[in-house]
C-alpha cells in the first residue's frame, strides 16, 4: 500500500472547512485512508469518489456525499501520487460499472464525451463495452452491442459513436488514432460478425433478407416483440421458443405465457462470450446449443391486473440455469419499460444479484459494495432495482405458483 506524507483540507458540500491538517496518505486497490497528525482518519472507497479534480500541486476529490477532500503539499511526490492514485481510482470505477470480468483490448488517453463537453478521460476498451474513466469527471460505459454506427471525421480528427439519438465523440489521440478506430471497429463488426453466423445456425430456415430483419429488429442485449418475430416468418416465434425454452423451466414458461396478456410477449438473447463463461451459472443462466456459442434466452410477460390495465412484468429466463422467475412495475408504454429494464440487466451482465439482494446488503457487506456503488452511477440500474417487486424460486411448480400468486395479489392490493 503506497504511503505519502503531505497536508488535506476536508470540505463540505458548501465549500466549508471541516477539517484540515498534515497527514499521511494510504491507499489500495480499494480503500483510500487519511490519517492526520491527530484526530481520527478518514477512510473511504475510491468508488465513492465521484470524480477526481486534478491540479498542478493539488488533487481535489469529490465524494458521493457531497463533501471533497483536497491533497496538497506533498513535494516531488506529488506527481507520482496522483497519478498512482487516479490509476487505482480507475481501476476501482472499473469493478463498480461491473466490468471487472471482461476482457480488456486496450487503453488510450484521449478526450471523450458530448461533442460540446469533451474532457481529457482515459478509455478502455473491451470485447464488449467501452469505458470512459475522465480525468476530472464521473465514469460511465457503453455497450457495443448498443452501437449502431462508428463515424470517422477526417477535418476535426474525431470517432463518434452513435446509438440511437446518443452520441460519444471520442478525439486528441494523436497517433493513436488509427489503432483506436482499427480496434473500435473490429469489435463492433466482431458483434455483427458473430450475431448473424451464431442467428444463421439457429434458424437456418431464415434467407438472407429474413435474417438481416431479424439482426435488425432483435439486437443482442436488446428486448423485442414476439409478434414482430411472426412478421418477419411465421415459422420463426415457434423455432425460437424451441431453442429458448428448456424443458425443466417449460412448465414456468407455459404458465406464465397464459398469465400474459395476448400478443404482448417479448424476448432477448445474449451471446455468452469465452471471458465470461467463469461467471456462476445462476449470474449468467448460460445454455450451450447444438453448435456454437451458449446463448442467454430470457422473456417479458406484461401481465394485466383485474380492470385490464398492465402495471407489472414477469422476466423469465428460459435456459440452462435460470432458477426464478422476476417481476417488475412496467409504467406505460410496457414495450419502452421493458427496453429500460433491459438497460438495467444489460449494466450487470444480467448478474441477479443486483437485481435482488436488499439495500442493507449492498451497503454493509463488504462483497457487494460495489453494487452499491454501481446503482449510484448507473441510472438504469437504480430504475430496474426501483422496479423491482420480487421473484418466485423454481424450487417446485406447485411452490413457485403460490409465490406468484402472492406477488400478483399483493401488487393488486
């Protein structure tokens, strides 16, 4: 654990003094302690830091609560120090955004953000999402597979990204630039690559337009209508239940497809990628195919209450180990709600954990703290835990229609 002797100023949320002094600084992959002359130390995880502000002799840190702390005169070592300690608040956003498990490609010091707020920031990129970490300003991450299209500008030297009216405008590389674009890309086109081969083997009865509607209207990570399955071939809503549905969890499945309001279900699937099949199976719910890839099934059933109106959504996994069914609030329209909460499992990797586990865990327990640390930073996370009502155990038929039936009642009540 690194060590540094200089002098912090503890501030509150209105720039008021609560405390300040010469000190000694410690800090981990993890844990950031102050330790003053005298008094009591200060300590706390790097992922509460919200963002850091870097000076030239000084490094002000801003905490989810509203107060900063700032180091200063820490002499030749100051250099050294912020920059260790920047790095291990990398690191530390890193494992909060729940990214800890993927495969890095590669690192780059750019500039990064809305065209209009483009801030220095180092970006990771993975097989799967880019992490932008700024210099001065709070993390946050993109899912390849929600990118729709990767522009150069040759004038201005920028890569922007785009998903849906988003943009990510990514710049000042440098020479890096062509490396960055070059491994961007291959990425995003790995994504296409693999969704159309992986879709083709399940559904080989698909030509060439029927398949490119498909890859187009049910994206991996994302949740689509049944119906519009039917409208790109009606053979295809009944393959696909067939490859999604296993015959332990068929029971759940027919029951809930009966609970459903007509012609409202809706799927997704997800590729389980070689980086990630360490993960528990209840985290991933992984089922391997007859050929390639395991493939992540899951379900929307938007189910009515007795005047007719949809208020709730039970999400089912339909393959390999999913071993509950889960119910959320679905404000109307229901196919927008279910796309949030899709964000929202999309953000932890489909982990169940965050989803479930009470506040009280989240914040005392050392092991999920980071989930408690990621809801703060991502918005779709806090709205899928908020929508959250509760789940039924696939523990027997019998017992998981009482849980059900308890949920719907108390949700009606």
């Amino acid at each position: 654990m690194p060590s540094y002797s200089g002098k912090f100023r503890y501030l509150d949320a209105r720039g008021g003094l609560l405390r300040e002094g010469a000190c000694q600084l410690h800090f981990d992959d993890t844990t950031c302690t102050i330790t003053p002359a005298s008094g009591a130390s200060l300590a706390f995880d790097l992922g509460d830091v919200e963002r850091p502000a870097p000076g030239e002799w000084d490094l002000g840190l801003a905490l989810h609560t509203g107060n900063t702390v700032e180091l200063r005169q820490f002499g030749a070592a100051f250099s050294g120090m912020a920059s260790e300690l920047t790095a291990a608040w990398r690191d530390r956003c890193v494992r909060c955004l729940l990214l800890e498990d993927l495969e890095e490609s590669a690192r780059f010091d750019a500039w990064a953000g809305p065209a209009e707020g483009m801030a220095p920031a180092q970006v990771r990129l993975y097989r799967t999402n880019l992490a932008v970490l700024p210099a001065a300003g709070a993390a946050f991450h993109w899912r390849l597979a929600e990118v729709d299209d990767v522009v150069f500008d040759e004038a201005a030297y920028n890569i922007t990204l785009c998903s849906g009216g988003e943009r990510l405008v990514i710049g000042k590389l440098a020479k890096k630039t062509g490396e960055f674009l070059e491994k961007l890309r291959g990425c995003v086109d790995e994504f296409r690559r693999h969704s159309a081969e992986r879709l083709h083997e399940l559904f080989p009865f698909l030509d060439p337009d029927r398949l490119g509607r498909l890859l187009q209207l049910a994206r991996e990570g994302r949740t689509a209508p049944m119906a519009a399955l039917a409208g790109i071939d009606r053979k295809l809503p009944e393959a696909w239940i067939a490859h999604a549905v296993s015959e332990r969890l068929r029971p759940y499945f027919d029951e809930l497809q009966s609970l459903c309001v007509p012609g409202s279900l809706m799927t997704g699937y997800k590729f389980i990628r070689p980086d990630e099949e360490a993960q528990s199976a209840e985290d991933t719910g992984e089922a391997q195919g007859e050929e390639g890839a395991p493939v992540f099934f899951w379900f929307f059933f938007p189910i009515a209450s007795p005047n007719g109106t949809v208020k709730l959504v039970a999400w089912e996994v339909g393959t390999g180990a999913g071993r509950a069914t889960y119910f959320f609030r679905a404000a109307q329209p229901v196919e927008a709600a279910a796309a949030r909460l899709t964000r929202g499992l999309a953000q932890v990797n489909f982990r169940r954990e965050p989803i479930y586990l009470p506040e009280e865990s989240l914040e005392r327990e050392a092991r999920y703290r980071r989930y408690a640390i990621g809801c703060r930073k991502l918005a779709d996370l806090r709205a899928l835990r908020g929508a959250f009502l509760g789940r039924a155990v696939h523990s027997s038929p019998e017992k998981w229609r009482a849980q059900v039936q308890s949920i719907l009642e108390t949700e009606a009540s």
